[in-house]
C-alpha cells in the first residue's frame, strides 16, 4: 500500500535521524532491495538527492494526504461533489452571483450575464500535529509505527479539519485559521424528532438554501445518521448508514468532527461549488535533538528534551485554506434530536 510507503520512508529517516544513507541501510534490511522506499532512500545514497521530483515518493505521499481526506470532512465532501479548487496566494475571480445565459437571435448583440464577480486570495494556513515517538518503537518491527503513522498522527489533523470547517462558532484568526463556512449563517431550528419533523426541518433547510441542489451535499453526524436510518420505513428511505448515503435524493456526507452537544447536532446543507478550496498537501519533519514545549502547572511551561529521553518527534503540516465565495450555498440545522 502507498500509504505504508510513506511509513516505512519517515520511519526509516527518523531511525536514521534524517541521513538519507543510514536510512538507506536500515531500510533495505528492513524491507528488502525491491522494496518502494528503498529504492528511492537508494537514489539519495548514490548521488543528488531531489526527493520532492521523485515519482515514488510524490506517490507515497499522496497516499498520505488521501488517508487525510479520506478521514476528513473536506475531503468526503470534495469526493461526493467537488469544491472551487484555487491555489494559494494567487488572485482568482469568484462568482458571487450564479450566472444566467439568455436565448439569442441571429445577428442580434448577445447579452452580458448580469454575474458578480469579486477577486479572491487564499493565504497559506496549516494545521500542524506532533508525534512523539520512542527509539525502541523506531528500531522494531512490525505494524506498530504504521498505526501510529496512520491514526495518530493522520486523525487529529483530519479532525481539527473538519471541526473547523464546520462549528458556527469558528470565527477564524487571521493569518492563522479560516473561519467556518456556517459562521454568520443564521440556523434553522430543528422543529422536532419524528418523521413529520424531519420533513419539516429538510423543507426549511432547502427553503433557506440558495445553492444548486444539482451539486449539493448533506453533512452530518454519524448519530444523526443512524438515528434517520432506523427511521427508514415512515421515511421511506433505505440507503442512508452512519457512514453516509443519501436523504432524499440528496448525498449525505457523515463525520464525527459535525458538532454535537446535549442540545442537539448540527445537519448543514453545502453547495461545494460555491466554496473556494486550496489544498496542498502534506509536509513531514523531524527531529531528535528538539525540546518540546508541553503543558506545565502554575510556574508555567516545561520541555521536554528528545535527545535525552530517547524520543524522536514528527511533525506534520497540513495546508488548506476556503472560503465562501457565494452567498447560500450554506444553510444548517441547529438542535437536530432526530430519532430521539
């Protein structure tokens, strides 16, 4: 699998701390001559080392950042309809309005499309998460630094993903986080639990919605989905699961970063088109001769010192930036007790 690639890469690099030919060495014990990884830790051994052209490695890490997608919010949003893809720190035109097209006679002037359009620039912001691991889980073998590659280090950022995608109350910092694309989106409140209020609550969200429904998305939380699905026969819908499907014709998208409290769950209908989306992957660093600082107590913070307790720490960044770039193409449900 890719996704091992890239495991077994920073694994070996980080053993090795950070000397392509030691990681060379240990891997190629490791996993053998013909292994992926070796053979490009072999190419930075023998000569010039681009890691960044190599066509392996760009593959191993797009295994990484699909393992995040696959996990986040965004990413199962974008693989059921697409967002506005733009590159960071370059100026686009954004359509504020939908565009209308007009029937046109022979030889008669053609008509402007009464479109908004307004310039649009995505700053480059991060989400970054630490893994610190021992020497001894670095020097074994087995599946053990894959896990932990993979859900320790992967579920956080997916998480915090979508948390802040989502949660009304984000407001975003600037230069440092994007504000949620339902921040300053007036809800609509759930008006019950049974089948009639769900078919309430669903003609209000639609009401309130002014993106294509042709393009449209349902998030919600896993809960929120089981709870529709035991509800099947007064609904007359079979196909959704906690894993998503679709309610009433519409694909309904399903994560545990949707926010949920005692008062209810958030349901947020999303018009991917309508929101700019810049994605540019995943970085990984490490170090063993950093000190980390950690949570203190009242005489402030401590650190932790790598090299000295036999630690090495990895640190993955993930860059991704949106915005709303049309008015309505986001409407949500406050309070949703569905099924309750």
């Amino acid at each position: 699998m890719r996704e091992l690639a890239l495991a077994h890469y920073v694994k070996a690099m980080l053993a090795a701390g950070g000397n392509p030919r030691e990681a060379y060495s240990q891997a190629s014990e490791k996993y053998g001559h013909s292994n992926t990884v070796v053979r490009f830790l072999e190419k930075g051994a023998v000569g010039t080392w681009d890691l960044n052209a190599d066509p392996d490695f760009r593959s191993a890490g797009r295994a990484f950042i699909e393992m995040v997608q696959v996990r986040s919010l965004i990413g199962r949003i974008n693989a059921v309809s697409p967002f506005r893809a733009v590159p960071l720190k370059t100026r686009v035109l954004a359509q504020t309005e939908r565009p209308v097209a007009y029937w046109t006679a022979e030889g008669n002037k053609k008509i402007a499309s009464n479109t908004a359009f307004e310039q649009k620039y995505l700053d480059s912001m991060k989400i970054t998460g630490l893994l610190v691991l021992t020497d001894e889980l670095l020097q074994g073998q087995g599946a053990a630094f894959e896990s932990a590659v993979s859900n320790d280090l992967v579920n956080p950022i997916a998480s915090l993903e979508g948390i802040t995608f989502l949660d009304p109350s984000n407001v975003g910092i600037p230069g440092q986080s994007p504000a949620s694309v339902t921040n300053g989106v007036a809800p609509v409140p759930s008006s019950g639990t049974d089948a009639a209020a769900v078919r309430e609550d669903i003609r209000a969200l639609f009401a309130a919605f002014d993106g294509s429904l042709e393009t449209a998305v349902l998030a919600m939380h896993p809960d929120t989905a089981l709870s529709l699905s035991l509800m099947q026969a007064p609904l007359g819908q079979t196909t959704l699961t906690v894993r998503g499907g679709e309610l009433f014709g519409v694909p309904v998208v399903t994560s545990d970063s949707v926010p949920m409290d005692s008062s209810g769950s958030l349901v947020a209908l999303i018009d991917p088109a309508g929101i700019l989306l810049s994605d540019t992957g995943v970085n990984i660093n490490h170090s063993r001769i950093a000190s980390l600082e950690v949570d203190g107590d009242s005489n402030g913070p401590q650190f932790l010192s790598l090299w000295q307790n036999n630690l090495t720490a990895a640190l993955a960044e993930r860059f991704v930036n949106w915005e709303v770039a049309r008015a309505g193409s986001v409407a949500w449900l406050s309070g949703v007790q569905w099924g309750v």
